[in-house]
C-alpha cells in the first residue's frame, strides 16, 4: 500500500488579505482641502456652472475636497488666478497683480493650526511678505503662510489686535526656496510655530499668539490683505488645513502628508 500524505483541505485555500487604501489626507478629516488635480473641483465662473477643461482656463471657483464646503471663489472676473497644466502636473497660478480666491467665513484663527500646502514662487521682486494662505478678518487680525519673493524665503504672520496680541513675523533661515516646487507644512501650537520645507524643519521658534480666537473667518489664498504683506505671482498645486476645531496631525502623520502631496506635483523628499 503506498504511503501519502494528506493535504488538509483548508491548507489548499488562498488566504485572502485586506485590500490596501492608499493614504489619502482625508482620511486625517482637514478643515478644508484643495488639489489642483482634481479638475472636477474646478470651475471657471464662481456659481460652478463651467467647468475648467483646459490649461489657461480661469478659475472662478475651486471646490473643498474634504466635503465641509469651505469652497474657494472669485466673483470677479478680472482677478481669478487661473489652472494651468504642463501635461503631467496641475496647478493654480497667480499673476501677481490682483488674482486671489476667498472662502466664505468658516475657519478659526487661533492655534493649534495645520497647513500642508504645494507651491512654487514666481515673483522674484519684492521683500515683504507674498501670502500663499491666510486666514483672517483684516490686516490686523490673521494669520498666515507665506514667502518673500526676491529670496524665496518663508515667513509666518500672526496677528489679532482685537484679542491685544501684537504680530510675530518670524522667518525661515536657509535653506530656501530657490524659486522651485516645494512642499511646505506650517504648524502653530500656543506660543510656538513651525516650518518645514521638502520634508526638513526649516523654522522653529515663539511666536505671540496664544489659545485666543475670534470667530470663523476666511480663507485666503493669493490675497495681500494681513498687514506687510504684498501681492506675488506663485503657484499653488494644493493645500490642506486643520484649523483649532479640528484634530492636529501628528508628528508621524506629517510625513504622510508630505509625501501625498509631493508625489502628486514631483517633488522628491
């Protein structure tokens, strides 16, 4: 009798492993998120009505991909940055004169705040502050990210003289920008603010503001409303923002924003 062995029929199964979901910012719940790539967030007049289909095409509305509806918008025709494309990456870009977008009032000013954003300086004249990003009323009562044109170099602006906190306006040391696509992650936590750049902390020191806040403001992109700041062409591939009614990214999180964002515009970290 020939001698065998049997092969337990559950061993003949393929066991079956969990699909993997690529990461996503989202799955972080952002305030708001903005990318460029997604033409389907992208319309050429503010009422959504005509979408954009084409490079140079304007952009009068850019829609939040993070579903809270805080949706970027330009009445104006004459100033809506426009969506440009070189085949391979997509991006929104000022002309440095009067282009901007502007939510509706639905974020906080006040810390702790998050900012993931894309983005290339354009402009190489100037040395106050071109806002890629800020969040606030008026000139005296925001805050922001932003760079200064004629040396790429990062700045953070904070400011609420309603709430009696004077302005801190601290800049990052070199490295700098270099006038090319980078990736910029901006973290404030009560008294302290940070900046990296490609991944690498570039700026970490105090800053005023505190825990206070007045109520939601807007968001704005492309606009020289904070006090020193200027107008500047530049582009934005994308942006994702967790303002104090959320909950912050971590420190190992971070890095998972960075890399979404670089693979999605061809920045090696």
């Amino acid at each position: 009798m020939a001698l065998g062995f049997e092969i337990p029929a559950v061993a003949l199964r393929k066991s079956g492993a969990a699909p993997v979901v690529p990461f996503s910012p989202l799955q972080l719940s952002p305030s708001a998120m903005f990318d460029a790539a997604d033409t389907t967030k992208l319309f050429q007049d503010s009422a959504g009505t005509t979408p954009v289909t084409a490079d140079n095409q304007p952009i009068g509305l850019w829609q939040d991909n993070s579903q809270n509806g805080v949706d970027l918008s330009q009445p104006v025709s004459a100033a809506r940055p426009s969506y440009r494309t070189d085949g391979n990456y997509q991006w929104v870009e000022t002309d440095g004169v009067d282009d901007g977008l502007e939510t509706a009032s639905l974020l906080r000013v006040g810390n702790p705040l998050t900012m993931v954003l894309g983005y290339e300086m354009l402009s190489t004249t100037g040395t106050s502050r071109v806002n890629f990003a800020e969040i606030g009323r008026n000139r005296y009562n925001a805050m922001s990210i932003g760079s200064r044109p004629n040396i790429d170099r990062l700045r953070y602006y904070s400011r609420l003289s309603d709430e009696g906190v004077s302005s801190s306006h601290p800049a990052s040391p070199q490295p700098w920008g270099g006038h090319q696509k980078r990736i910029a992650t901006l973290q404030a936590v009560p008294g302290q603010v940070s900046i990296r750049m490609d991944g690498v902390e570039v700026l970490n020191t105090t800053q005023n503001l505190g825990t206070e806040f007045i109520e939601p403001h807007p968001l704005k992109i492309g606009m020289a409303g904070l006090s020193g700041s200027i107008p500047g062409a530049f582009r934005l591939f994308g942006i994702q923002v967790w303002d104090a009614t959320k909950t912050q990214p971590t420190a190992v999180q971070i890095p998972l924003l960075e890399q979404w964002m670089a693979d999605r515009i061809g920045v090696t970290l």
